[in-house]
C-alpha cells in the first residue's frame, strides 16, 4: 500500500542547534535498458521540477521528527517522485543557505536504486519528473550541493561503469 497525500507543516520539522532546518534528499537512479528489456551499465537519474517553478532538482524536504534519515529519504522521493527503491549509504552533509528564507540548512543526501516507478503519485499534479543521463543532471540541476552529491555518487561507481555515463 502507498499513501498518495504528502506531509506537510512545519510542526514535526527538525532544526539543527542553529536552528537551520534539516533537509533530506535523494538521488533516484537506475541502469538503462534496452528495447528487449536487457539492463546496461548506462546509468540515468531521476529528477524533479520545483513546486512553484521549472527548476530541476532531486527529491528532498524536511527532515521530521518521527523518521530516520533514511526514512525521510524514501519518503521525500515517493512523495515528489513517485519511485519506491532501496536507499544506499548517505552521500554527505552539506550546509547551505535557502534562497527563500536567506538562512543556513542542513542538507543530507541518498542514492535511491529505483525498484519501481507509480503512475500515480501524491505530487504528479505539482511536479514534473525526467529521467536522465548524469551529464544532463548536473547541468540543469539548481543546487549546488545536489551537484556535489551527484559527483560522490558518481565516484562511487566501478570504472567500468563510469566508462557508460
């Protein structure tokens, strides 16, 4: 079963000791497949549009006080993205200030393995999701630190498998 209504509020919210909120996000991917269904080494990824705009990012919000990190993470990327995967060891801590609010956060990062994408989702009506090659991402990605996750990811990867980005 999945819960098709996003969380929001503020009240169940995590601040750090400077009173930054604490954001967690993820960065869907998977392995390509050709037309006969076979997996490739090509890695995509998967990103979203912002609720009030077109910029593209990965999957993240509010870390609340009822989950783990790790929680947060599957949610947030159910929640925006619609996809159910296997959360991988976090990719970092970042610190950053919200363009919004013009104050300092606490940003933490998770590969997401995608095992399975829903047609529909709590925020197919707000948001707008692409799969695509890491070059791409990273270009029109608008965080800084999201960028700098995605490079981790990247090196963890075999060199084989960085030879098919």
């Amino acid at each position: 079963m999945v819960c098709l209504v996003s969380r929001s509020g503020r009240q169940m919210q995590r601040y750090n000791s400077t009173g930054g909120r604490q954001v967690v996000g993820c960065i869907p991917y998977r392995y390509k497949t050709d037309i006969d269904g076979n997996m490739s080494n090509e890695l995509e990824v998967l990103v979203v549009s912002s609720q009030k705009g077109q910029a593209l990012m990965f999957p993240k919000g509010g870390w609340e006080l009822d989950e783990s990190l790790e929680e947060a993470a599957c949610r947030e990327s159910l929640e925006e993205a619609g996809v159910i995967g296997i959360v991988e060891h976090e990719l970092g801590e970042w610190s950053f200030i919200s363009k919004r609010y013009g104050t300092y956060y606490e940003g933490h990062m998770f590969p997401l393995l995608v095992k399975e994408q829903l047609d529909i989702w709590a925020e197919k009506n707000l948001r707008t999701r692409i799969w695509m090659n890491v070059v791409e991402a990273r270009e029109v990605c608008q965080h800084w630190w999201m960028k700098e996750a995605l490079d981790i990811l990247i090196d963890r990867l075999t060199p084989q498998q960085k030879n098919n980005i």
